[in-house]
C-alpha cells in the first residue's frame, strides 16, 4: 500500500542522511576528512485521474537519496611544530598514494617514516613523487615511492672553485701586501687553510699567492702566482678570465690532489676583485667543498621538494610529492583510510607538482584539519531528526487507520 510504501521511503532517505551526519560529526578531527551531504529528490508519479479540464491528477511515490556529494572546500591549516613530515596541501589537488600497485589520492596529509625511511600514511601506503639525483629531481621521471635518508652520512666534497670579494688600496705603496684567506676541502673532506696574499708591485699591479700552510702538503704546486692588473677606473683587466689550475699535490692526509680555480669574474662578468683609494678589505669569500656530514633532518618546500639537512651545514633534494588533479572530483570514490580512488566518471588523475597547473602549494610541518562545521551538522540533524520522526509517525498513523478499517468489517 502506499500509504505504507511513501514513508518507507523517506525513512530510508532520512536514515541515509543521518548516518552521513553521524560519519561527518564522527571524523571531526580526521585530518584532510571532507564532509559529505546528502541530498534528496522525489520518486515517479502515477496518474490518479483527470480533472474536469482534462488535467492529469498525479499522485507521487516517496523520495530517494540523489547524491551524497562530498564538499571539497579546503579546511583550515594547522601548524604541527616538531613534526616535519606533515604536510599540509592549500588549494587544488590530491596527494598521491599507492595503495598494493593502485594509486589512491587524500588529502590527509599526516604522513610518517618507517624504519626504512620510506614516507607512508598512519596506514603505511607509499606516498608517492618524483625521484631525486645528486640532488636534482628529474619532474619528468616516473613517479615512485620517496624515501628519507634518515642516518644516511653525505660523502665529503672536495673544492673545486673558490671566489672572494675584494678591494686592493689604489693608494698602497708598493710592497703593500693584503692578506685573505679561504678555507677549501680536500676529497676526504679535510678542511686547508689557503691563503691569498696580494702584494703591490706598480701602479695598478698588484702580484698575487696562494699557498697551503708547509704541513698540508709535500708535492708540488701549480699555477698559484700570478699577476692582477687594473685600469684607471679600478677595474680588474687581467687576466681576463677565472684562473684555472691552480693545485697542490701529495696532500699530507692521503687525499687525492687538490685542484681548484679561482672565479675572479661573477655570472654577470663583472670582477670581485676592484681597486680603489680607500682601505683594502676583504668583504666575502665562498666555495663549493665541504666535509662529510650525517642525516640531522629534513623538510618540505612549498613546491613539495623535500630537502634533507646534515651535519655539515648542506641541504640536498632528495625528492618531490606529487600532486594529482582530476576533472570531476565529485566522481571520486572513497574508499576509506582517507583516500579516494579514480573512476570513470572523475575521469583519469593528472599528476604534477604543487603550485604548477592550477595546484595548490604546500605547506610543511602543518596539515590540513577536517572540514566538518559541526554547527551545520547539528543543525542538519535537527532537521534529519524531524524528518525521520515525521515519516515514522506517518507509518503509525496509516496502521491506525488500517486497523481501525479492518475493524468496520462485520464480525462472522
């Protein structure tokens, strides 16, 4: 019977709706949990008649669930201190996951190392991005698992060019001599004292040695005179490029040669060595060596590039999350932990990096909370509650009436 039938259905709807608002209200504090909402339409009609104009009578059946829609809005960022393998995604996008040879995309960004150093969910799926070489990642590789190098040591990093910023007193008498020194790395990281020591030899000329103190070294050494000429303007003339070569062989700690160049010209060509008539100075020096170093630590950009810290003061890329977008993102699959999955009606995930193609950026050591206003929820379920109550009281009201029908006919 209808009467009976047309409820039935709006309980169904209503219960559907109220455990959506319960699952909403339950995962409050899920990270990156977007809410859902659950909305409704009417069933088919049937004609009962016709009115005296010829108007069809229609009578309606009840009510289905159209949609359990997924509100994709952004919930607000929370910054967790200490916790570096957070992260948090603002604005559009998905992060990438592989789930058993699957991809699976969340947003829950709450993700942690094993004890291999490999970035997975609080489930342990990977969490998935472009891979890193000798710290540069290659975007155009195919995506994998990244890994952290916890406990990792950097190998040291011999010096193989040196610079430093300089002005030499154009007013010096000759034989003034400026000393400076730069600290290079041999290839076992072993740090040198090399000094630079300048000596006026004319106007606009001023002679130059670089040396290691006696003790570093007993081979022979190349290349560490020579002469630096100015014009009038104090500008470096000569050489008219960096000086190459220079090198000190038969190290004393065992370690290969030490062969370096010296960049007297910037990127832009302009000399980092001038002359001027005011007091010589050595502003800078800096160079590319450096010492061996153990794992302290990482973090990650807000281009997703994760960028892990050792002892000795260097910083290498060892990867990038991945950050996918589809065209319907209503027609993503929840397939629980979090995650969603692709189908036909999302349409194929493209995956890139943050802030690239309409992506959102990244923000380390926060993440993203749940976007469930509980004051919404508890005023839809107010409403959900009323409903179900309605369409219940609707159902005992039919039975009266029924059993109150039944009784009307004569006893036998």
């Amino acid at each position: 019977m209808a009467s009976f039938s047309i409820p039935l259905t709006g309980l169904n709807a209503n219960q559907t709706e109220l455990n959506t608002i319960a699952n909403n209200i339950s995962n409050l504090g899920t990270a990156g949990f977007k809410a859902q909402h659950t909305s409704f339409e009417d069933l088919f009609y049937q004609q009962a008649g016709s009115s005296g104009s010829g108007d069809p009578v229609l009578a309606g059946q009840g009510v289905q669930v159209a949609a359990n829609a997924t509100d994709f809005t952004s919930g607000s960022i929370d910054a967790t201190a200490g916790s570096p393998s957070d992260v948090a995604l603002k604005g559009n996008g998905f992060f990438v996951v592989n789930n058993g040879g699957t991809q699976e995309y969340t947003r829950a960004g709450n993700f942690q190392t094993d004890q291999n150093g490999n970035l997975t969910t609080t489930d342990g799926l990977q969490v998935m991005g472009y891979p890193a070489a000798n710290g540069v990642v290659n975007t155009n590789a195919p995506i994998s698992a990244l890994r952290i190098p916890v406990g990792q040591t950097e190998q040291a990093n011999p010096t193989t060019q040196f610079s430093l910023g300089a002005n030499l007193d154009a007013s010096a008498a000759v034989g003034t001599t400026v000393p400076a020194q730069v600290t290079v790395y041999d290839s076992l990281g072993q740090s040198h004292i090399a000094n630079v020591n300048f000596t006026k030899t004319a106007a606009n000329q001023w002679g130059y040695n670089i040396s290691l103190p006696a003790a570093d070294y007993t081979g022979a050494s190349a290349n560490t005179t020579g002469t630096l000429t100015f014009n009038s303007n104090g500008q470096l003339t000569l050489p008219a490029a960096n000086v190459v070569g220079i090198s000190f062989a038969g190290l004393a700690d065992g370690a290969s040669n030490l062969n370096f160049s010296w960049d007297l010209y910037d990127a832009n060509g302009n000399s980092t060595v001038t002359q001027a008539a005011s007091t010589s100075t050595v502003a800078s020096t800096t160079q590319n060596g450096y010492s061996s170093g153990t794992y302290q630590g990482f973090s990650v950009g807000s281009d997703g590039t994760i960028s892990v810290q050792f002892s000795n003061n260097q910083t290498q890329a060892v990867g990038q999350l991945a950050i996918a977008m589809v065209n319907n993102q209503q027609g993503l699959a929840r397939v629980g932990g979090d995650n969603f999955s692709a189908t036909l009606a999302s349409g194929l995930a493209t995956v890139g990096v943050a802030g690239a193609g309409g992506r959102g950026t990244i923000e380390g050591g926060a993440l993203e909370l749940s976007n469930v206003n509980i004051s919404n929820e508890f005023s839809n379920l107010i409403v959900a509650q009323s409903a179900y109550e309605a369409n219940a009281k609707s159902v005992t009201t039919f039975d009266t009436v029924t059993q109150a029908t039944i009784n009307m006919v004569p006893q036998a």
